[in-house]
C-alpha cells in the first residue's frame, strides 16, 4: 500500500495523575519525550509486564506505552455493542480523544500524527482490549456484566499506544496530520 496523509481533530485530553489509568480531563497537555509530566504511563523507560514474556518480569525497557489515543467513532461503536448510552474516554485511559480518522485502532506501527504545535507522537501498535478495562467500564456504568463483553466488543477498536517523538502542546480542537507509510504484508 503506498504512503498516505489523513486530516483528523483532537476532540478532548486527558492524563492519569494517580497510581489509577483512569484519565482526568485537561485543558491541554504537555508533551515531552517522557510522556505526559505527572502522568502514570510517563518516562522514558518502564518495567516490562505481562505483554512482554521474553524478559524477566520488571525489566526496564522503552516506554513505547506512554499514551493511549482513542477513536470517538470506535468508542461509540463499542458503546452500542454493549448496549451502553456512551464510553467516556477517561474510563479506559484515554489521553487524546480523536475524530474523524477512519478505522484508528489499525493505523499501522510507524504511522505518526503531528500537531500544530510541532509535536508528533509516533504509534508503537494497537491496544489489546483487557479485563481492567472492562472493571473500570463496570465500575462506572453499574454494569457487571461489561467488564468481560468490553474485551470482545472492543477488539480492534481500542485504540493505539505510542510515543512522543516531538516535544509540543496539544489542545483539544486541533487538527493532526497522520502521515501512515508505505507498507507491505509480511509474507513470512
């Protein structure tokens, strides 16, 4: 497939002051090579876990997971599956909301979004739909039986994580520039 542009509009932000992912609203964000300042998925190393099996639990390696991007079209799909009226984004640890860039969640690795600002995050890959998000959804709506049908309903529409590969500010209303590279299928 070869390179593309896509024009897209941040719609809100967020960050996770605490030792909880459930994101708090901002005006705006800061972006620096650390993440977000003050956030939970800040720095620019973190502690290998569960989605890392091939090093020893705890290990530090790049934090490639320093934001979660969500989609607004994807998150009001996965409310309708779940018979939800909506899904905040600061339920499941959104810190930039997004509209208007169709299929988000499968922007491929590489792809970069860049901010009037001159910040630009580069995407690591999607975010795999997980249980906690589920209980945080639950928790929220008073409704049990998410916390398992939030992993089903929200496969491939969960947004990305990435990393900040130029420093700036983002405000909601801006508009991003997704530059998506040429790409190939793997034929291994």
């Amino acid at each position: 497939m070869p390179p593309k542009s896509i024009i897209g509009r941040l719609a809100w932000v967020g960050f996770a002051p605490g030792s909880d992912f459930v994101t708090t609203p901002a005006a705006s964000l800061e972006l620096t090579y650390a993440g977000i300042p003050g956030d939970l998925h800040g720095g620019l190393t973190r502690p290998s876990g569960v989605r890392e099996p091939w090093y020893e639990r705890g290990t530090p390696m790049r934090n490639e997971r320093q934001l979660t991007i969500l989609s607004a079209e994807e998150n009001a799909e996965i409310a309708q599956a779940l018979n939800l009226p909506e899904l905040k984004p600061e339920w499941i640890g959104g810190n930039l909301l997004v509209e208007g860039i169709p299929s988000l969640s499968l922007l491929p690795p590489r792809s970069i979004l860049m901010f009037p600002s001159g910040a630009a995050i580069r995407i690591d890959g999607d975010n795999g739909p997980c249980r906690q998000s589920g209980r945080a959804i639950a928790r929220h709506t008073g409704r049990p039986d998410v916390e398992f049908g939030f992993v089903k309903a929200a496969r491939h529409k969960r947004g990305l994580v990435a990393w900040v590969e130029r420093e700036g500010v983002i405000t909601p209303g801006d508009s991003i520039k997704i530059r998506v590279w040429e790409q190939a299928l793997y034929p291994g």
